[in-house]
C-alpha cells in the first residue's frame, strides 16, 4: 500500500504576521499518521516555513499521486494563514469570492505565494478511483476549501473581520485600542492565542462583495457536517469558511487549536472512529474558540480510511448509529410491525407528558408533575443605556404579539399583576445615580471616559465605512445641545450616556450592581423552571450575556433559555469585546441557553456580527429599518421593535419562538 503524506506548516511568514504553532501541528501529525494510521516516516514529507513556498508544494501534490492506486492512502494537511481573494471564474452559484492558503511569502499582489481553493480542487479531481484523500486545514476561511460550493446556509457571503484596529483620530484613543487589539491577538500566556487569518485589502474586500451580491440578512450557522454525494475525498477544517480558526497555547506549547484536539480524539477513539463522532468530539472540547470545525465528505459515516477491501463499499462499513441520536437502529423487522412498534411508543411518549404537564399546578396556574415539568413561558427584556422606566418594553411586546400566541398574555409582571409572564430588568437608574455619585473620582471618571472615547471612536469609524453621514437629517435644533455642537455630544442624544457604559465597563461595583438586576429577575424564573425567551437590546446585551454566563457558572437550573435574541448588539463592537467580564471573555454559549440569535438592521451602527467571535447558532443582517433612513442611525437602532415590522417580529422573533 503506498500511503503518502504532505504536511505543511508555516510559523515564519515573510510578508504577513508570523505565527507559533503551525510547526508544532506538523509534528503532531506526523505522530498520528505514523503511530494511529500506520505510515512509513519515509513516506511523510514536511513543509516548514521558507519551504512552504507554491512551486514547491505543486511539486510535492504531484509527488501524492505519483503511483497512486485503488486502496492508496494520501494526506495533505496545512497549518498557516487561511483567507480568501475575490473569485474570477463568474461561475453561476459562486459565492463572489475564493478561499486560500497563505504560503510563507504571501502578497497580494503575487499569485504565486497563495494556493487558492480551485487549485486545490483541481487537485482532488486528479485523484484515481479507490484512492483515499484525506485533507486537513488549520487556518481560518478553510471550510469548503476544497469544493466549489458552500453549505447550504442560507445566506449570500458575510465580511471578514478586521485583524488589526484601524487608524483612529485621537491618539490616547489609539494607543488604548492598539493595546486592546495587542490583547485579543494573544500576543502573551494572559490570554493566548493568536487568530490564522490575513485580511485582503480594502479592494479585493470590496470586489468580493460585489461580485457576490452579499445579502446578509438570513445567515444561519452551520454546525459541523456537509454530505456532498460523490466527493471523492474527506475535508477536516478547522473553521466554517467564514470564520478564524485559534493558533494557540495549549498544553504547554503554541499549537494550533483544530489539530491539537483533531489528534487527540483520534489518539482517544481510535484509528477506526467513525467520521462524525471525531468532529462531534473536537467541536465539544473546542468551545473556547470562535470556530466551528467543520467535516465535508461523500458520506456521512464511516472512518477517516477504510480497510483494504472495502474501498468501494460504503456499506460494508461498521454501523455505530446505535450510538447516534440521530440515526434510527437498522431493524429486521417488517414495516407493519415496524411501524406499529414507533407507535406505542409515540403513544406513551405523549402519556408521559401528559402526565407531566396536568400532574398539578402552583400558584398562577403553572404545571408540575412527576420529574421535569414543562415550565411556564416567561419573557424577559433588557434595554440599553438611556433612561428607562417601567413599561418601556410595553412597544416592543404590541410589535410581537400577533406573531407569538404561545407567550400570551404577555401582561408585564408586577406586584400588582403577580401572573404577568413578562419581565422587564431596568437598570438605568442605577448607572446613573452611581455616575452621579462618582463624579468627584478622578480615576474611575478618567477610566470610564477613556473607555467611552473608544466606543465614540467605533461608532463614528462604523458610520464612516457603512458611508453614513451620522447625524444627516436630524433636526439639532431640538436636541438637548446646541447646533454645531461636538459628535461627542450628539451621539450621547441619539445612544444615551456613552459615559454611563463606559462606567459599567471600567468600575467593577457598577457593573456587580447592574448585573444584579439581570440576576434578580432572571434567576427565579429559572429555579422554578421557566422556559424563557430573552430580549436583550443594545448595550443591554452585554448585561445579558454576561448575567447569563454567570448563571451558567452557577450551575445546573430547571429552566432553560428558549431564545436569548441580541438584537442591535453591542457585543459586536471591539472595545466590548475585550472588555467583557470572567468567564464571558471566552464568548461562548452559555448551556443554560438553547438557541443564540443575533439581529442587526442596516444603518445601526451599534450592532453587528458575532458570529466569528461567539458562538451563536444564527444572525440575521443587513435587515431593512423600518419606516427609517438608513442615515438616521437613532430610528434604524430601533427599529426592530416598530409596530408593522413583520420581517424582524413574524420572520424571525414569532418563527423562532413558535417553531
């Protein structure tokens, strides 16, 4: 058997930013394949940075097929920078752009020192029948590396995300972000890792999205597999094309996350572990990082390499869909008594709850019964800063309830009306007696106004790329300050008290005090075993998010979160990000929350894309503003909850929440 491996890792770039762990992964590797698959060491060649160069590794693909036969085992494995360039082929179903590996002399402008994803493709079309090809990619955009289509995600392309902070007015601002942006790359043990991506200039991001007609607005993540009748080989990536993927310090050593833990499961399960329990098992122990691994292959089941005689018989492969909730046993039985036998069980399966659900009830009419009670249905929002007073959300429920009947009454809870099923956290009484109180503190109000100068600085950058001229058409003259009066000021109008978050952010007690009222009102409806949906607004999406990581913390609760929806999030914005409390700094979901959505409407500068920094299971971006210009950035902020916006309130809240 002539089992061959190219394994390709690039530490050392000459142009680009270096990385730690490529080379490692390499070696990693070649333990596995030699120790787990059984490959000759002299079969295994190595690519190490100034080696990794394009004609070389042309060369060495070519060497992978040389003799090849049916039965052959080959393996190309990358470790290095991953991004992707704008796609030239116009071919009907492309996506506008291409996937590539970064070579160890990288530059724009030399496609020799990139290997694109066609490239690649053309290389997979080459391999004989009965040959297996097993493809491995450590580097961010490595998903659908191989192959000329994505997923079927529902959705047309997204953006990349900026790697470095971009060029800032203000100096001090500057300097902090630059030191933030220094912290989120990992540049130390603190906090360690680094991200496997090189941003394409501005003109290629550009030709991207045009080329592929880049609407946002249904994305919806893809969580691990991709079954593509009659591909002729199995992709390992280490993220969704979409995304970065960690080079980072784990074990003692730089490394890079997918391959450390891909080489671990095959060292834990075995050499024969089937396909889908390997990446079920890496995407389990991956969750710290922003990336979604992902396997792509010709079938669903079965082995990374099948055993000599089988090459050609899928079915001959052992079954373990015994062990897999999402496939049904294989059965000798004939169908009618098949069928009869799903039935009974169905029957008691709707007995038991049943019995669960009419066992009893508590006060306010919730039911109980034996083991886990389906719990009421509770809703609980949570606004931004700005002065809020109850009934706030009262608007946001007239907008969503002919689309949720299952929430009703939706009456807002009060001492007066102790059956209300929903729940409004009001916080900004809090920030702003406390901000009140700190004024003569000259270091927590030096730390609070640095902190919002940088989200000043965000915000404007944001309008400036989205070509947004932020306060055209809005009338100063009846803002609180005078015309001509600083941006500074006018977007305190339009957002509230930058200051008040800038304080949450920086002073600890503040930011206790205002989790605390997330706490107070989401932590019994858990206890009892509510099922609850989550409307977190704005900067009070933050609050959300790192209440609930701190409920997860806490451990196991009856209730669940049926739907935590970050709705013109603030959790998008850089600054945010690595400022974010412990524990939520690892942007992961809480386990405690069954479904993450994240909605973003055009002209809300505030919001944005999470999903390549958390791990939400969908967003929605790029949604039309109700009855708003996209140049008044206050209406498009909060525009999701206007009467009549049937596709944010029907499309996505009601069919989430009914569904």
């Amino acid at each position: 058997m002539g089992d061959k491996a190219l394994l390709v890792g690039i530490n050392a770039y000459q142009h680009v930013s270096d990385l730690r762990g490529c080379i490692n992964d390499v070696e990693s590797m070649r333990t596995t394949l030699v120790e787990e698959f059984g490959f000759p060491k002299d079969s295994i060649r190595e690519r190490i940075d100034r080696k990794a160069i394009k004609s070389t590794i042309l060369e060495d693909l070519e060497w992978l097929l040389d003799g090849a036969r049916k039965g052959d085992r080959i393996v190309f494995h990358f470790s290095g920078h991953g991004s992707y360039t704008a796609d030239l082929d116009e071919e009907p179903g492309e996506r506008g752009r291409d996937e590539l590996l970064c070579l160890h002399d990288m530059n724009w402008d030399d496609p020799e020192s990139y290997l694109l994803d066609d490239e690649i493709r053309e290389f997979t079309a080459r391999v004989p029948r009965g040959v297996q090809l097993l493809l491995v990619f450590d580097s961010c955009h490595s998903g659908t590396g191989s192959r000329a289509e994505s997923p079927s995600r529902g959705r047309g392309g997204s953006r990349s995300a900026r790697v470095a902070p971009p060029l800032v007015r203000d100096r001090s601002a500057s300097q902090a972000r630059a030191d933030r942006a220094g912290a989120e790359m990992n540049l130390g043990e603190s906090e360690p890792y680094r991200i496997r991506f090189v941003e394409p200039p501005t003109k290629i991001r550009t030709a991207a999205e045009a080329a592929g007609s880049l609407s946002r607005s249904t994305f919806s993540a893809t969580r691990g597999q991709v079954t593509k009748a009659g591909m002729n080989h199995i992709l390992l990536a280490a993220a969704r094309d979409d995304q970065t993927a960690a080079d980072a310090y784990i074990d003692g050593s730089y490394r890079g996350a997918f391959t450390y833990y891909l080489t671990k499961a095959i060292r834990e399960l075995g050499a024969r572990a089937d396909r889908a329990k390997l990446i079920q098992r890496i995407e389990s122990e991956i969750q710290g990082y922003t990336q979604v691994p992902q396997l792509e292959s010709g079938a669903k089941r079965g082995p990374l390499f099948k055993p000599a005689g089988r090459i050609d018989d899928e079915a001959a492969e052992p079954d373990d869909s015994m062990n897999d909730v999402d496939s049904p046993p294989s059965s000798d039985l004939d169908p009618t008594t098949l069928e009869n036998l799903i039935r009974a069980h169905q029957s008691f399966l709707d007995l038991v709850d049943r019995m669960l659900t009419t066992s009893g009830t508590e006060g306010g009419g919730r039911p109980i019964g034996i083991g886990r009670a389906r719990g009421a249905r509770s809703i609980v929002a949570v606004h931004g800063i700005g002065v809020h007073r109850a009934g706030y959300s009262n608007n946001w429920w007239r907008a969503l309830e002919p689309f949720a009947p299952s929430l009703k009454p939706g009456t807002l809870h009060s001492a007066s009306n102790p059956s209300g099923n929903r729940y409004e956290v009001i916080w900004s009484d809090l920030v702003n007696r406390v901000s009140r109180d700190l004024e003569g503190d000259d270091s927590i109000s030096a730390d609070a106004e640095a902190m919002a100068e940088e989200l000043r600085i965000e915000l404007e950058e944001r309008a400036s790329d989205r070509g947004i001229e932020m306060f055209a058409g809005m009338d100063t003259e009846t803002s609180s300050r005078a015309p001509g009066s600083s941006s500074r000021g006018r977007l305190d109008d339009l957002f509230g008290s930058l200051d008040d978050f800038g304080l949450y952010m920086t002073h600890r007690p503040t930011r206790l005090a205002i989790r605390g009222r997330f706490l107070d009102v989401v932590r019994p409806l858990l206890e009892r075993g509510d099922e609850i949906e989550i409307f977190a607004h704005s900067w009070g999406t933050v609050v959300a998010y790192e209440g609930l990581v701190l409920l997860d913390l806490e451990g196991r609760r009856r209730g669940r979160v049926r739907n935590f929806f970050t709705i013109g999030s603030a959790l998008s914005m850089g600054a945010v990000r690595l400022s974010l409390a412990d524990g939520a700094e690892r942007r992961h979901k809480p386990s405690i929350v069954d479904r993450w959505w994240n909605l973003d409407a055009k002209g809300d500068i505030v919001g944005g894309t999470l999903a390549r920094r958390y791990a939400i299971d969908g967003e929605f971006l790029e949604l039309e503003a109700a009855n708003c210009s996209r140049f008044d950035v206050a209406c498009c902020h909060s525009s999701y909850f206007a009467l009549g916006n049937v596709a944010v309130n029907r499309d996505i809240f009601g069919k989430k929440i009914e569904g």
